[in-house]
C-alpha cells in the first residue's frame, strides 16, 4: 500500500498545483516515506518548494516528552527556513506564518483518538487557512486504531486543545477524513485536500489499520507502538487521575498502576462489575517502577493492557470502558482512593482534567456515583457513538 506522502512523490501529476507556489510542511519524527526518508527531504528531493516547516505537540524533532512541554520557534539547521511552533508561544499559527506559504501540507501519524492534539492543530490550522486564503492538503496516513468508535461526545462548553469539536474519544477516522468532517461541521471556506492512500483496508487482519508492511515510528515521544495507539482512547484517561499511566517505563500509555493497588484484586473486581466490557484484551498483572513522572522511583503494582496477540478481537475491543472498569473498580475496593488530578490541563483552567479529557463530567459522574452500573454509561454512549457513525459517513474515504 501507499501513504499520502508516498503517492504525492510517486505521481508528478499530484504534485503539479504545487509548482511555483511557496509550500510548507507540518511534520514530526513520523513524517517518513516508505524508505524512511523524512518527508522534508524527500519533498526538496523532488523540488517542490518548501518555504517553513510548522511543528505540532512535542515538536518537530519529537523530542519533548510530556503534555505542556512547549517548543520555540527554531529554524531548520540543514535548509535554513524557518520552523514554527504550533505548540509554544501560540497554538494557533500567526498571521506572520501564515504569510510563509500558499499551500500547506499535513503530514502527520495520528493515533485515532480526539484527544490526541494533531487533530486540533489541524483544525487551527483550516480557521487560519479560510481566513488568508491558503490551501492545506493532508497526506493521508492510516488511523492505527481502525475503524471503531468508541465513547461519549464532546459536551458544548468543554471545547480545549485536547477536544475542539463534538467527536467521541475514539473516533475511527484517519486524519485527512477528520479535515472533510471539520470543514463541513464548521462550514470553512478553505481550499481543502486529501492525498488519499492506496490499498488502506482497515478492517483486515491483523493489523486493523496499521499495514504490517510498515516501520512504527513514534509520532510522539510516548506512543511506542501499534498496542499503545489501540489502547490510548482508555488509557488517555489516567492522565488526569493520580494512577501511573506508565510514564517513567518503555511500555507508558498501555498499562496504569499505583504503589497502593492489588492489580489481581483490580482485575478480579473489573471483571466482577463489567465483564461484558473486556471481550477482546488480555489484562495481566504485573510490577513496575517509573523512573520518572507520577510515583518516581516507587514499586507500583500494575494492569497492562494486551490489545495484541492471538486473544486480541479488533471489534470487541472497547479501550475507553475497559479503563472506565478499571476506575470503577477502584472505587469499589476503596471508595476514599485519592483518584482524580487537579491542575490547569492542557490551558484548561478551573476544571478537573479527567472532565477534560472526556469533554464533559459524566464518566468521573459515573466512577463516583457507587450505585451507577455499567448499562448507565452505556446508555449515554451507545447513543452518542451511533451518532457520530451516522455523522462521520460521509467523509470515509476508505
């Protein structure tokens, strides 16, 4: 099969609008051809006119490793063009940047999930682009985490960096399908494309979005893996609760822990409150030690999450309940547990980052509420994620 970047190279004829117009990239550490050539130099390589280079969350390079960690401005050492940082100063591209470029190019690994801040950018970015009159083509990667949708919608009010729309967590779309949702939704006037991928097939075995044909590389310092991208939508979460997410350790967003949890008697009462919500993934106990972030240098006892191997079910699945469980079960068997963080997530002041995370308070509702069952969170999402499928239909391209 073939990415966005890899079609636009292969075939003049794609690249032809972009001859004699100023162009600039938004990329990462994952913006990489099928050889592994960063898309910047293979780009130049093939003389489209590459004017700046636009960063997003963790930077160009890739190299900053948590959430609130902003990049400076740079300017690129090999090509000397200027290197704009989308998550720093500004998170919104200035009128200044904008004036770098007519068409920009999106090339981003994304992993599936409305948190994931690519998708914001991308939306800034097609606000800025409809006001100056640019044009923005992403080159279509695949969404590692498939075709499945999962969780409650973005609330009114609750709109952040970390979820500007009404789109459930998991929202089962690749970055280039999210662009033609958002400039339907918010009715843009921008000159939008996608360099759409050849042979994607999402629903096959056993990658289920990502073709096993292709090197994983992190689109950001955390997400090391295909097992990590199918997970994120539940695991996300933790970071707005005091339990470890696996910061500190090789394997961070696919297992959560705490020095004072028993993870068997966790796993045991997941399975007690909600076993119809954990079809599809192993969970195993196990002890680890972060070397940093939450819980540094303590012996915590934790669940990892096996979205992988022969037990692995690709439609069964449901990241954002099996960690909803692991919540709930906490709860159960120690209703005072010191659970929820409380600090500015994301810019976000004055609300709790786990009602950020989710757009809205009703899955903390749901954890604290001690006569709340799992058929009343379904309730709320069943309904939502039909929506958003009955939403998102249009603009599949795949």
């Amino acid at each position: 099969m073939k990415f966005g970047i890899d079609r636009l190279l292969a075939d003049a004829s794609l690249r032809r609008p972009l001859e004699g117009k100023r162009v600039a990239l938004l990329a990462h550490p994952a913006s990489v051809t099928a050889d592994l050539t960063h898309s910047l130099d293979a780009l130049i390589a093939a003389g489209v006119n590459i004017t700046a280079v636009f960063g997003p969350q963790h930077g160009v390079r890739g190299d900053l490793q948590d959430n609130m960690m902003e990049t400076p401005d740079d300017t690129d050492p090999v090509y000397g063009m200027p290197v704009f940082s989308l998550y720093g100063e500004v998170r919104r591209p200035t009128d200044a940047s904008m004036d770098t470029f007519d068409v920009l190019l999106v090339d981003l690994q994304d992993v599936g999930c409305r948190i994931y801040t690519f998708l914001t950018t991308l939306l800034y970015l097609l606000e800025a682009a409809a006001r100056h009159g640019k044009a923005v083509w992403v080159l279509d990667r695949p969404n590692p985490a498939g075709r499945p949708v999962e969780g409650t919608l973005l609330q009114p009010g609750w709109e952040s960096f970390v979820g500007a729309a009404p789109i459930p967590m998991r929202h089962g779309m690749t970055l280039g399908e999210m662009g033609h949702w958002f400039v339907a939704h918010f009715g843009l006037d921008v000159d939008y494309r996608v360099i759409a991928m050849e042979g994607w097939r999402p629903d096959e075995a056993p990658g289920f979005g990502w073709p096993e044909s292709r090197v994983w590389i992190n689109p950001s310092p955390n997400a090391a893996n295909v097992n990590m991208a199918r997970a994120y939508a539940g695991t996300v979460m933790l970071e707005g609760t005091t339990l470890s997410e696996g910061r500190g350790t090789t394997r961070p967003l696919e297992l959560f822990g705490a020095p004072d949890l028993d993870a068997r008697s966790l796993i045991a009462e997941m399975r007690r409150i909600a076993p119809g919500w954990l079809a599809g993934v192993t969970l195993r106990d196990f002890w680890f030690q972060p070397t940093f972030h939450k819980h540094v240098g303590q012996l915590c006892a934790g669940v990892f999450l096996h979205a992988e191997g022969p037990a692995y079910d690709h439609k069964a699945f449901r990241p954002w309940r099996v960690q909803a469980a692991g919540f709930k079960a906490i709860r159960a068997l120690h209703p005072g547990y010191d659970l929820w963080r409380d600090f500015p997530y994301e810019y976000a002041f004055g609300k709790l980052p786990i009602d950020v995370i989710n757009g809205g308070p009703a899955l903390r509702e749901w954890v604290d509420d001690p006569a709340a069952v799992p058929a009343d969170l379904d309730a709320q999402a069943e309904s939502d994620e039909a929506a958003w499928r009955a939403a998102r239909a249009a603009h599949l391209l795949y």
